[in-house]
C-alpha cells in the first residue's frame, strides 16, 4: 500500500471514527429517498449538502444515482450492499498493519519506529554544532528578534559578531538541506507553508505582544488572541507566536538532538523548518503559571483549555489521529 492510499483509508476510516455506520447510512438513504421523487437522476444534488462526505461515498452515490436500473425496487438493497461493502473496506484499513502503524507513531510520538529515518553519526555532530551555533545567534540578538529573523540575516549576524562566529559553508550546506528535504522522508505529511529558504516575515504587519516576549500579525491572529484574552482571561497567554524559518530550524535541530538524530521521531512533535503554521499566523497558548505543561496533553485538562472550549473556540490543526504525521496539540490554535 503506498503513502497515498494509507492516508486515503485513514481518512475514510477517521470519518467513520468521527460519525458513524448509521449516520453514514442515513446520508447515503436520504440522498436515495430524494432519488426516486425526482424524475431525472441526473438533476439529483448528489450530496450537494454533504461537504465533508469523504469522495468515496460520493462516488457510491453517484455510481447509484447513474445506474440504469435506479428507479427499480431492488435500487435500496443495492445500496444497502454498497454501505455494507464500503464498511468492510474500512474495517480491513482499520485492520491495515500500515494505518495500524501510523496511528502507534502519532500517539505514542516519543517512541522509536522501526522505520524511523535517522542522521547518519557524522550529520548528527553537524546537527549539534549547528545547533549550538544558532543559539549564540539567540543569546546576542535575544530571544524575541530571534523569532523572526531570516536566513540571511542570521548569515549577517555570524559575520558581524565575533561571539556568534562566521557560518561554515557545510553548516550552511545542511541547513539549506534540511529546508528542502520532502519532509515525508521523515514520516510528516503536512505542507509546506513558507516555500523560500530566505523568505521574511513582513515586520509591518506584526506586533509584539507584551510580557511574552512573541510577536503575531495585525488582523486575523491578533484579534483572535485579544478575544481569547477578553472572554477566556487573564489567564491564559501567548506561549509561541509568529516563528521564522531560522526559529524553526532551530527548535527542530533542537528536537533532534533530544531524538538522537531520529529526525522522524522529531517530526512527530515539530514541524520541519517551512512546514510550520507559526510562519503564517497560527500561534501557541498557555496557563499562566503551568510551566512546561502548557506544551503537554495536561494543557487539555487545565481550566484555560476548557474555557476554550465552552465558548468554542478550539480550532485546533493537529487533532487526535491528525493525518499530518503529527502528536495532539491541544495548544496550538489554528488561524490561517
Ligand atoms: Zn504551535
């Protein structure tokens, strides 16, 4: 079963796992009611109303609705058979060793995957010093405009400060590399969202939020932050805003050092360098005074999260059993 397919039954299967066999039947049973009171099956809105009907069951339905023998009374058993058949199918996903196999990876994201791609003993030495690098570039230029500077300047800051150091070519080499690995390598699905190596955040459209240190667009993800704070409280605050590429290489080298070089490992927690929505406007939330548990599943049972919730703004991009490749993030709220 190739990557496609896997995530082709996965997402059938997420669907049944969300709604269920009788919701599905119903669908495909209402759709089929309306059928029959309308004389030209071609005019039939075919799941017009069903947006999220995952393609296969509007193929069925619209296999259905051309057949020729659709007006016969044997039409609704036919289907009866195809939702029967359709289920099967799922089953035997949910019973597919490779799904079975994604699901472990995303839930238990810390283990160690047979298939897990790992740097070779010579690039992980590269990945520390890199690392270690890019953080002389944090400690002189601070923690906030190391949020947002580009490739080329933090070129620029390791030859104007001689406490940073001028980048090696062979660090720049990896670097260069990791940004335009097809992160699937790793096991990561989701897309590429900053597409440049030397792409800049647009320092006019952002502000810098106080005592945080994090920085958001003006528009969409500043006013969504400001509502939270309004209705949720003082209590809840901006963990991780707006993040650059070079911010990003940095906290991903930083994940695969703590992986030992399992760059898939890694990519379970964090999205590579151009793959993060930080880059676009989605941002991080917290507790106030709950420490590194704001970046655990306890976030989820804090009272900020079920604030959140009731008033219905979890919007969240890496659910449960996402199809990213990616752990839950009950923090990371979705924006763009
Ligand atoms: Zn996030």
């Amino acid at each position: 079963m190739d990557r496609r397919s896997i995530l082709k039954a996965f997402s059938i299967s997420g669907f049944v796992a969300l709604g269920s066999g009788s919701v599905m039947r119903q669908l495909l049973l209402g759709e089929q009611q309306k059928a029959i009171v309308t004389a030209d099956p071609s005019q039939i809105p075919v799941a017009a109303n069903a947006p999220k009907v995952p393609e296969k069951l509007v193929e069925i339905v619209e296999e259905h609705a051309a057949a020729s023998d659709y007006l016969e009374v044997s039409a609704p058993q036919k289907l009866e058979q195809q939702v029967a058949d359709l289920k099967a199918e799922i089953e035997a996903a949910e019973n597919d060793p490779h799904v079975k196999d994604y699901m472990q990876k995303i839930r238990y994201f810390e283990g160690v995957f047979e298939d897990d791609f790992f740097v070779s003993e010579q690039e992980f030495k590269l990945i520390q010093s890199t690392l270690k690098h890019l953080g002389r570039v944090q400690r002189t230029i601070g923690h906030g405009n190391f949020n947002l500077i580009n490739f080329d300047q933090m070129i620029k800051y390791g030859r104007n400060f001689s406490q940073v150091g001028e980048f090696t070519k062979t660090e720049l080499d990896f670097l260069e590399q990791l940004f335009f690995v097809d992160a699937g390598k790793y096991g990561f699905y989701g897309e590429k969202v900053l597409p440049g190596l030397t792409d800049k955040i647009p320092s006019r459209e952002l502000v810098k939020v106080p005592k945080t240190g994090h920085y958001l667009f003006k528009g969409k993800s500043l006013k969504l932050y400001d509502t939270l704070r309004k209705d949720v409280g003082e209590d809840i605050f901006l963990t991780s805003g707006i993040r650059s590429t070079v911010k990003q290489m940095y906290l991903f080298l930083s994940k695969a050092v703590q992986a030992e070089g399992n760059m898939s490992k890694a990519s379970r927690s964090l999205a590579p360098p151009g793959y993060s929505y930080h880059a676009v406007g989605d941002f991080d939330v917290g507790k106030v005074g709950y420490g590194y548990k704001n970046f655990t599943e306890d976030f989820a049972q804090s009272d900020v999260y079920k604030r959140l919730q009731d008033l219905g703004y979890i919007n969240i991009r890496y659910t449960n059993d996402n199809r990213f490749g990616v752990r839950y993030e009950p923090w990371h709220i979705q924006v763009v």
